[in-house]
C-alpha cells in the first residue's frame, strides 16, 4: 500500500477552497489566476497539520509558507457546515474560466472539479466516515509516520517533540467523533472495535521495545549534537512517548471499549439507513471508477472468468513437473537486489525512472500482526531522492511474495509512479488529492506484471498471476456482496466455499477487515481491472502505433485522477 501522509480530517479542504472564493480575482492571465489560486490553496491545505506539511515540503518557505501551528488537526462532525463548505468550494473552483486555461491547467481543473464533486457529495454521510480501522486507520499509520519523521535541523526536532504533546487534543476529537456515530446508531461493528483496541493495547505494552523510541535516537544519531543538547532532547522524547503517546492511546482504547456495543448494525453497510447509497459514493471515491456497483461486479465476474479459463488451459497444456512448486524458491532474496532487478526490467516497457535512492526498514516484530504486509513512505514533493519502503516479514510468506510486494510498493509500482509524475512538477496541490484507485490500481496492475519478471517459467507466472487476480477479485465480489447486496457471515463463507476456500476462520478475518473498511479491495482490484480496459482500448484505438511505453508514459503523465478523465487525457 501507498502509506498516505494526511491524517484523518473531515475536509479541511473545503473549507481552504470556500476561503479562497476571491482570492484570484484581479490582473493577470487566466492561466495566472488560476495558478494563483490552486498555490493558495496548496499551502492552506498543507499547512492544515503538521504531518501532511512535514511529510509533502521539505522547505515550506519556497512556497511562502513561513509558520503554521503544530498540531494533527482535529475531526468535524458539524455535517451543515462541511456541505455548505463544499458548495462554496465548487463555486470557488467555477468562477475559472476553464476554456481560457493551458492543457495543463484544464487537467488540475477538471482532477480538483471531480474530487470535489464527490466530497460535495458525500458531505451529508460525514459521521459514516471511520477514521479508525484495523490496519489502516489512523491509529495504526501515527506510530509510523512520527517514527519517519526526519530531522534536518533542531527546529525539526522541536517542533517533533511539540506535536507529540498535541496528539491527546487530537485524539480526543476522535473519541468525540466516534461518540457522535454512537448516538446516530453508526458506531462500527463491536468485534472491528475489539481489533483496534487490541492493536492500542499492543503498541503500548511494547513499552521501552517501543520503536518510538529507538527510531528517534537514531534519527539524533545522524545529527551534529553536542552531548547536553543530545542527552536533552532523548530525556524530553522519552518523558512525551510516556505522558503523551501512551496515555493517549490507553485512552482511546478504553474509549472504544465503553463504545463497542453501542453500534446498531454489525453487518455491512446496506444495513444503515440510506447505506446502500453511501457505499455507492464510497465506491466512486475509491475506485474512481464512474460504472455502477451493478456494474463493477458484472466486469469483475467477467475478469474472475477470464482469469479460471485461462488457468485451466494453462494446466492442460503444461506437465505437472511445471507446478511442482506453487512458491517456487528465488535465488535472490535480498530486497535492495530485488528492487535493482526490477528497476532494471522497465526498460522498453515503461518510461525511464528518476534517479533516486531507496531504503528498505522492516516492521517491529511486536507490531506485524497490525500493520500491512508492506507500504512505501510518500516522500515530500520538493525531494524524492530518498525513498523508505517498509517490509513486514509477519506477512511474507515465501520469496515470491516478496518479490511481488516489492513490484507493488517499488518498481514499478507506488515508488516509481510517485517520483515519475513529482519530477513532472506538476501543480502542487495534485499530490493532495487523493485517488486510491489510481495509486493502487498502478501498483497492483505492475504487481500483475511483475509475476513475468520474476525467474520463474513463464507457465508458472502467468498460473501464478491468474491466481492473485482470481482471489483479489473474489475479495471485490465479497466486498460488494457484503456493503451492496447484504451478505452475512454465513453468506460469505458459502460464497468462498464455491471456489475451494474452506477456513472458516480464514474467512471470517477476510469478513471482518471488509466490514472494517468498506471498497478497500475494491480499489487494489477495481482500478488494475480498469487499467487493463485502458489498455486494451488503446490497443483497439491505436493499433500498430500501440506501444507497452507509450500506453504507460501517457497514463503516468496524467498522474492520479479518475479513469472518465484518464481516459479522456489519454486519447484527446
């Protein structure tokens, strides 16, 4: 996964957008309004916490951002206000000319018209959001981002060690966030609550093992310190994990335990009133996907079918001696050589990629059990040299998988995607925007393609590969039977029994990260499914002038949108 820097915040960017209604009006070119306009913006939205500023602008004073408050931010539950904020925002954003805009412009334009389109739509859902899940909620992404957080000077630190004293603030209008979806009756599902409790639970009582710790002496370690001034910023770190961090998450666990049984509804979202149609809207923000949920299911059967023909004549064609090994053994195993290979395997097929350096860290062992199999660190916009990609070996079950996980988070996966289109220097507020099923659409279609580099024979990898498409879109049909169509438990355990899952308790972990976190899998496979129909429509549009590099240059120019604008940048 693509480990996203901002927080959970209940659209501060409508609120940035509503305040800058008449901020580009005055003398100036149509193009320079607008880009007035979208760097305002920018630094409003940026400067909104201290980790989506730190994480995006390594020098925040080349774009004029000179203070701004330490803090996480905070979570809304005022609905009137945030529809309102997002009616004022669209209005902001028409009072531009589009047609008298630059190609480039008319793209922001119409990325930044579509994203907040869907928040204006969704602003009435606000307490059906979750800033909380198991895996990746926000509670399971802090401890992250605080221990990547780096130091180029002492006022880093400082103000490091300030936000840390800030996070009770934060974390208290979580609780009051959750308190106001427990009186709606749109608490989450009691055993979703008991996972994230037992995750606070954990990541506590690592106690003094708490990487907290350890990652901020060694991020001192690589500054110039005299012994004092070391020595104080250790004791100062250490005295805020203990009556900051800490208390804070004991106190959201015991919040969520007072909670957990107050939710009405422990079953998917078509179970909430008007629910079905929220998971609709989630759906579109996630996938970016405009097709129906009806829609969407029928081309992921469609694919499932492909795929199972596929495999089946790839078995009947093949001798048994080509599957002996359903994981097959890599001679190489170390991931920095991993990655260099993969790197090495874009050329002819994918642009040339930035030259950047990339360090591979790996999950606390304390702390495998809830957190991602693996995820690459955003690096900020005004420097992509170095790069962090996290391994969580808890979730790396053969050498294959890492191979395959690190073509999703590297090359040519989230890594490359991200500092292919920042060396675009495209308009900085793009990288704000969120579009998972671009960024994890990407990174799971170059997954797909990475099975045909791994040194394999090439009957095993495309059986391999067939295999992942299969489950990851048994995991979409599941998400859709369970928020859509109203399956339970029970549902959803014959369903998988249909194609030879049989763990019940494998099957019920998948029931209940989907209840958790609703179209998640719907983006990972919705937007490669997408990718692959790109594709073959350029195929069909572009014939004999169709190139693997070209298809791939053109989709990654554009950079994170929906597939309606993709589609149209890339064939106007």
């Amino acid at each position: 996964m693509r480990k996203k820097i901002s927080l959970f915040l209940t659209v501060t960017l409508l609120f940035a957008l509503a305040a800058l209604a008449s901020c580009s009006r005055g003398s100036g070119s149509a193009d320079a309004k607008f880009e007035a306009y979208t760097n305002s913006l920018f630094c409003q939205e940026v400067s909104s916490n201290t980790i989506s500023l730190h994480y995006t602008l390594e020098n925040p004073t080349d774009y004029g951002i000179k203070e701004a408050p330490v803090s996480f931010g905070s979570c809304t539950t005022d609905t009137a206000s945030i529809s309102a904020s997002a009616e004022n925002a669209l209005a902001s954003l028409h009072a531009h000319n589009r047609a008298q805009l630059s190609d480039k412009n008319k793209l922001t334009y119409d990325v930044l018209d579509d994203y907040l389109g869907i928040s204006l739509e969704e602003a009435g859902y606000a307490l059906y959001d979750e800033p909380l899940a198991p895996l990746t909620g926000t509670q399971a992404q802090l401890p992250v981002l605080l221990s990547e957080y780096q130091f180029k000077n002492t006022e880093d630190i400082d103000t490091y060690l300030t936000l840390m004293t800030k996070l009770p603030e934060y974390f208290e209008s979580i609780i009051a966030f959750e308190q106001a979806k427990s009186d709606k009756g749109l608490f989450m599902a009691s055993y979703s609550a008991d996972d994230i409790i037992d995750e606070c639970n954990a990541f506590v009582s690592m106690g003094n093992d708490n990487y907290l710790y350890s990652s901020f002496t060694e991020r001192l370690d690589a500054m110039k310190l005299d012994k004092a001034e070391y020595d104080d910023y250790v004791k100062r770190n250490n005295e805020n994990v203990k009556d900051y961090i800490f208390p804070s998450y004991k106190k959201l666990a015991e919040a969520l335990q007072a909670l957990r049984t107050t939710g009405k509804n422990d079953n998917g979202l078509c179970y909430l009133p008007d629910g079905r149609d929220y998971y609709e809207l989630v759906v579109k923000r996630e996938t970016g996907s405009s097709r129906s949920v009806k829609e969407l299911k029928e081309l992921t059967q469609t694919q499932i079918l492909e795929d199972l023909t596929a495999m089946q004549q790839i078995l009947t064609s093949s001798s048994k001696e080509t599957f002996s090994n359903a994981a097959p053994a890599l001679s190489d195993t170390d991931p920095v050589s991993i990655l260099s290979s993969l790197k090495s395997k874009l050329k002819g097929s994918f642009p040339d990629p930035p030259d950047v350096s990339t360090e591979i860290k790996y999950v606390q062992k304390s702390m495998e059990e809830y957190l991602s199999p693996a995820f690459f660190m955003v690096p900020a916009i005004d420097s992509t040299t170095d790069n962090v990609i996290y391994i969580n070996q808890g979730h790396m079950p053969d050498d294959l998988s890492l191979f395959t996980t690190l073509a999703h988070e590297g090359y040519p996966g989230h890594l490359y995607q991200t500092v292919y289109f920042q060396n675009l220097k495209p308009d900085p507020i793009r990288n704000l925007l969120n579009f998972g099923g671009y960024t994890e659409g990407w990174a799971t279609y170059t997954e797909m393609l990475s099975y045909y580099y791994a040194p394999i024979p090439k009957e095993q990898a495309a059986l391999l590969q067939r295999n992942t498409s299969v489950i990851l879109g048994l995991y979409a049909l599941a998400d859709i039977g369970i928020h859509y169509d109203g399956w339970k438990l029970m549902d959803t355990v014959s369903f998988f029994r249909q194609y030879g899952i049989e763990d019940a308790n494998t099957i019920e972990s998948i029931y209940d990260l989907i209840i958790s976190d609703p179209a998640n899998y719907l983006k990972y496979y919705i937007g490669y499914v997408e990718f692959m129909e790109l594709k073959k429509e350029a195929i069909d549009k572009w014939g004999d002038a169709f190139t693997q590099e070209n298809f791939h240059k053109k989709v990654l120019t554009a950079g994170p949108a929906s597939f309606d604008i993709l589609r149209t940048y890339i064939f106007q």
